[in-house]
C-alpha cells in the first residue's frame, strides 16, 4: 500500500461510488474535474519530505469520499464536483510523490465503476454499494494505522530494521 497506484485506485473507486449517489447531471463535470486537476497538478514538484503527509491525506480522502455514500442519501452536484477536485489533487500529490505519473493511467478507470454501481443501486437497492464503501474506508483505516503505529519487528524486511 505503500505505492502510487493503490492508494490512488482506491481513492478513484471511491470517488465512482459517490458519484453514483449523484444526480447523473453531475457525472461529466465531476469527472472532468478530477481530469483537469490531476492534469493541473502532475507537473507540480513537490518536497520528497511530504510523501507520509500526502498518504496520509489520500487516505482520509478515502475515508471522506467513501463515507459520503454512508451518511447522505444523495450527492449533491457541488458535493460531487468537490470530492472530484479532492481526488485528482491526492493522487497526483502520490503519484508525484512515490511513483510516476504514468502510475495515474492505472489508477484513474477505476472511477468508471460509478455505472455498474449506478445500475446495481437502482436495480438492486444502495446495500451493495454501501457494503463496497465500507471496505474502502476498512481498508484506508487500517492504511492509516499502519502508518502512524510505531514499527514492530515483524513488520519491516529484516534488512531494514
């Protein structure tokens, strides 16, 4: 998890579900937000000794944009395009960070899981979804405590301790 395309997939399917909690009006500009963003940002050089706060603010963001689908019914448009706009900026501060920039062509489709999950909730009810959220803000919970714990042996390769 500690790699540009997890933490920023993640992030990306997150921000999917909540757009499938959105009006459909919304798709587009959120989508073309989170585009323009991380295309804004990319290029943006940033100081190697930000990389723990950057995972640490990706994944509150996933933590954010997934429980945006547990607390609200819907999201609203302007909701939406501010989660949009929050996303591109984490992953490209990861990817700028720990990866390259190409690392962003593996992570960003998985914003396109806001069709099934759009077809799943109005077919099938919002427990799927919501289920699937929740694993996403499990998943960046313990992320978050793995990183603040302090490191116990066992848990870094023996060369490195």
């Amino acid at each position: 998890m500690r790699g540009a395309i997890a933490p920023s997939a993640l992030l990306c399917a997150a921000l999917g579900l909540a757009l499938a909690f959105a009006p459909r009006n919304a798709w587009a500009p959120s989508v073309l937000a989170l585009l323009s963003t991380v295309a804004a940002l990319t290029f943006v050089a940033m100081p190697r000794a930000w990389l723990e706060g950057a995972f640490l603010g990706c994944w509150i963001s996933v933590i954010t944009t997934a429980g945006s689908v547990q607390l609200f019914a819907k999201v609203t448009s302007r909701a939406a395009l501010i989660l949009a706009i929050n996303a591109g900026a984490w992953s490209s501060a990861i990817t700028g960070l720990s990866g390259s920039s190409l690392d962003l062509l593996e992570a960003l489709p998985w914003v396109l899981i806001l069709w099934p999950a759009s077809w799943v909730s109005r077919r099938h009810g919002q427990v799927p979804i919501k289920v699937g959220s929740s694993w996403l803000t499990a998943v960046a919970a313990l992320s978050i405590a793995l990183q603040l714990l302090p490191v116990t042996p066992g848990y870094l390769p023996d060369h490195m301790e």
